[in-house]
C-alpha cells in the first residue's frame, strides 16, 4: 500500500523523505527491545518506498511513548508514520480483532471494558453507587466524524 500521498495529513511528516535510515529509532524503541520484529526504521523505509503492509499486525505494538520522535536526528516524527500506517489499516478493517473489540465496547458502555455481573454484585456489597453504561454523546459525534464505527 502506497501511503505517501496521505503523509501531509499526519503532522508535518512530509518529512519522511530526510530519513537515513540511522536506526535511531529502532535502538529506542521499548517494543523493540522485547519484540524484535517491530521495527520502526523498517516501518520508514516501506512508507518511503510505497510498500507497507498494513495486515502487518506488529504495526499495533507502538506504545505511543514518542522516544522516537524525540530521538530521530532528522525529525521524521516516526511514531506519525506508524499512526499513519495504523489508521488506514483500520479504515481497511484491517485492524487486530483485539483492538476492534475494545472499541466496540467502549462505543456500547463508555468504557474499554463492560461490567461483569460479578463486578456488580461486589460494587452493591461494598456499598458502591451502581455503574451506567455511559457513552458520552461527544464521543459518540467523534467516532461518527472519524469513521470509527465503519472500521468495526
Ligand atoms: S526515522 Fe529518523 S531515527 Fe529512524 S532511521 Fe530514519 S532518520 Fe534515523
Ligand atoms: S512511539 Fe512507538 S515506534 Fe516510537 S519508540 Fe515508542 S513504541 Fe517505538
């Protein structure tokens, strides 16, 4: 899939195109140092050359932690790059069932997960006020205006 066109969009990352390919990136990257098949410098390259794979599922390790933005001698803002890659897949229905999942539950009750009966009962036992589901109509307008639930 050729992103390119769409970079302009993301935060100033027309920029994409200083990228050496130092690796500054990948040496930072906590995802890395655990999953060594997520790798942001890797993740430049196939956008630079119009072929990211976004069935790719490793492209929704990011933490958003920003060390890469923050270290990249170029100023590639690479953590854009993969929130580039990660927002087309879901527009794609591309996204992992996991993260799907939670948005389907945070759209029904307000919440990114639901209320179990348990939970219920121990909340009443304890003397807590009973949990709503409670989507807030804001959040409901933003997930119309950004396509959030066609993805699902
Ligand atoms: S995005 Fe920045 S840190 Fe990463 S390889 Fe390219 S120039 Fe180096
Ligand atoms: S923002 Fe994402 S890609 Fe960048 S260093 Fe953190 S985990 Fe890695």
């Amino acid at each position: 899939m050729d992103l390119r066109p769409e970079l302009k969009d993301y935060y100033g990352t027309d920029n994409v195109y200083a990228c050496y390919q130092c690796g500054t990136c990948t040496g930072g990257c906590p995802v890395h140092r655990y999953l060594p098949e997520y790798n942001v410098r890797q993740i430049v390259k196939d956008i630079i050359d119009g072929e990211i794979d976004l069935s790719d599922k490793s492209l929704w390790y990011c933490t958003t932690c920003y060390v890469c933005y923050e270290r990249c001698p170029q100023k590639v803002k690479p953590i854009y790059l993969v929130q580039a890659a990660t927002n087309s897949a879901f527009k794609k229905g591309l996204a992992p069932e996991s993260i799907k999942e939670m948005n389907r539950i945070v759209l029904k009750c307000g919440r990114n997960s639901e209320i179990t009966s348990i939970a219920r009962k121990q909340r009443k036992a304890l003397g807590l006020p009973e949990l709503k589901d409670n989507v807030s109509e804001d959040y409901k307008k933003i997930a119309e205006l950004t396509g959030l639930s066609k993805g699902l």
